[in-house]
C-alpha cells in the first residue's frame, strides 16, 4: 500500500515543485541505479543469512531514505536520498523468490508466486485509491499546492515503515551455508538475464511517467489517476489468477510470450490516441497482459537454476530490470520533455517485442 501510493504522486509532486520530465528522468534512474548496484551484495547476504534481521534493517532504512525525498528541495539531494532508497528497497525484492523455493512444493509454486504478486496488487489498488484520494481532501486546508502531495507522501512512507510488523512474525532457519562461493548455471542465467533487460530498458522509457501521461495530455485530477491506477491493479490480479491455470495446460514459457505479445498493441494505442477512453482502455489492458507474465517467468528462472544460484539469479533478474529501467528512464524523461509521449511508447513496444521474441528463442521448447 504504501509503495504504490508513494509511487502515484512523487513523480506529480516533483512536477509540482518545479521540475522538468527530464531531471524527473534522472531521480528515478538514481533510485533504480541504487537497486541494480546492491542487487549482488543482497543476493550474498541473504544466502549467508536468514531473511528477517536483514529486513529488520533494511526497511527503516527505506524508510527514512523516502523521508529525505519528500522533506528535500535541492536536486541532488533529491537524487542522494533516491539512490539510497533503491539500495536499501532492494532486500525485500531479493529475497522473496529463494524464500518462496525453500518453504514450497514444485506444484505450489506457480500459485504462490501469482497469489503474492497479486496480493501485493490488491494493497496497491488501496493504495492508489487513498493516493488519489488525500491530496484533494488536504488541499481543502488552504495549502501551497505541492504540500498536500507532501503531506500524503510522509503518510504513505508511514505504511512503508508498518510492515516492519509483519517482518517480525517471520520464522526461518539461517540457509545452509556453502562451502563456497560457486555458480552452477552460469550459461542458463545469462540467458535469463538477457529478456528482463531488454524488457527494463524499454519500460523505463514511458511506463515510470504514465501518471505524468495522463496529467499532462488529458489534465486527468489526482483522484481520477488513482482510480485509474486501482483499476489497472484490479485486472493484473485477474490476469495472475488466470496466468497459473493457463501454465498448467500450454507452460510457463508460452503464457509469458503470448500474453507479452497481446499488450504490445496496446503501448502503441497509449502512444497515438488523442481519446481519454482508449487511453485507459489501453493503459488497462496492457497492464494486464504484461504483468501476468512476470511471476511465471521469476517461477521458470528459480526452477531453471541449482538452488544454491537462487539468490543470485533473482538478484540478477532484478539488476537486470533495474538497470535497463535506469539507463532509459533518463533519456525516457528528455524524449518527453521535448517530442511528447508518442516515441517512448512506440520505442517500447519495440523492445518488448525483442524481448519476447529472445525468450521464446532461448526456451520456447521448454
């Protein structure tokens, strides 16, 4: 809840305050650079250690990461406390899918990885619903336009920090301990690596500014942009109840291709159209079809590997994503500054589209 909330209106509030797509760009590359350059430390750690002291640490540290943001008006403090926000946040990224492989059975996990990932979406819908919701209600104290964002924000953050409660319930044995540091399926990640960046490099050129999008083309309000957001939520949760079931009759690999082949037309659509409807017709099915496909692929990639790689091929796929987000998210941000949203959608549907593509090339016989 409060992850999705915070990520609805920072890119507004830093608009708010002044700032171009451009340097908006470049805040959210430092945040994902922060992920990607913490990503292997995290993945060694989290193979010595158990999950819940690292978390116990990691997560205040986000938190107080997010404060800096919201409290800061100097850009490159800006940018310092982003990209201290990414290295902490990545823990929480990295350890899920080896805790998930440790704690099931070969036949649970294509449901276990949908439900939490469509768990996580469920907290989104309410938090983009409160995130479109506050500023308004704030705003009717008579305040500077961007401090109701503010105030929201440092609410959203206080979420962020309440699942410190649930960390606490973890109960978990330290991994066993290697002998020593050794890659077993070195060939095998580096295939998976490969799609997952292609797919962050075109992602971080439109899909970080799609709330800019509809502000900025269609002068959407604040609530409306969540309700938009809750909705898109809404259908990736039914596209990930469905995504396990369709696994089990055509495979992982297929679903992921077909159902990223679907939502390419639909970035074209969000790129062209001049019509708020086919805008959130576009935007909402997208999402759906993307989306659907990311757990079966993460459930592949940790099957596909020897579980002592685990760790370090999640992190890997995270770093990839991440990377490939940060080094386009930036230029994402100029295009837009400049040319508007027509290019960086376009652009994006091509690289998904190479990116689909390559993985069906690797493992489509899988």
């Amino acid at each position: 809840m409060g992850f999705s909330g915070f990520m609805l209106l920072f890119n507004l509030y830093l608009k708010e305050l002044g700032f171009a797509e451009g340097s908006i760009g470049n805040i959210i590359s430092a945040t994902t650079i922060g992920t990607a350059l913490m990503a292997i430390p995290a993945s060694l750690l989290l193979r010595r250690f158990a999950i819940k002291p690292i978390l116990l640490i990691s997560t205040p540290i986000a938190v107080f990461s997010y404060l800096m943001q919201i409290t800061a008006s100097q850009y490159a403090m800006i940018l310092a406390s982003g990209f201290a926000a990414g290295m902490a946040a990545v823990f929480s990224n990295v350890a899920a899918a080896p805790f998930f492989m440790r704690n099931s059975t070969p036949r649970e996990r294509p449901y276990l990885f949908s439900m939490q990932f469509a768990l996580m979406l469920f907290a989104g819908i309410l938090g983009n619903i409160l995130a479109g919701a506050l500023p308004g209600m704030i705003q009717k104290a008579g305040m500077v336009p961007y401090l109701p964002y503010r105030f929201t924000l440092l609410i959203f953050s206080g979420l962020v920090l309440a699942a410190m409660i649930p960390i606490t319930l973890i109960k978990q044995k330290p991994p066993r301990r290697p002998e020593r540091m050794k890659i077993h399926s070195s060939r095998t990640i580096a295939k998976l690596f490969l799609p997952n960046l292609i797919v962050g490099i075109g992602a971080g050129l439109s899909i970080p500014f799609l709330n800019l999008y509809f502000k900025d083309s269609f002068n959407t309000p604040e609530y409306m942009i969540g309700i938009f957001y809750s909705m898109q939520q809404f259908l990736m949760i039914t596209g990930l109840l469905i995504a396990p079931l369709a696994a089990e009759r055509i495979g992982k690999i297929k679903t992921v291709v077909i159902s990223q082949l679907i939502s390419i037309p639909f970035l074209v659509v969000l790129g062209t159209t001049k019509l708020l409807a086919f805008a959130v017709l576009a935007f909402l099915i997208r999402a759906a079809f993307m989306n659907m496909a990311q757990p079966l692929y993460t459930n592949f990639a940790m099957e596909k590997v020897h579980h002592e790689d685990q760790p370090l091929t999640n992190a890997l796929l995270t770093i990839a994503f991440t990377a490939g987000w940060g080094i386009s998210a930036n230029f994402g941000g100029y295009l837009i500054e400049h040319f508007g949203y027509a290019m960086p959608f376009i652009t994006t549907s091509i690289f998904y589209l190479i990116s689909t593509g390559i993985t069906y090339g690797f493992f489509g016989k899988h």
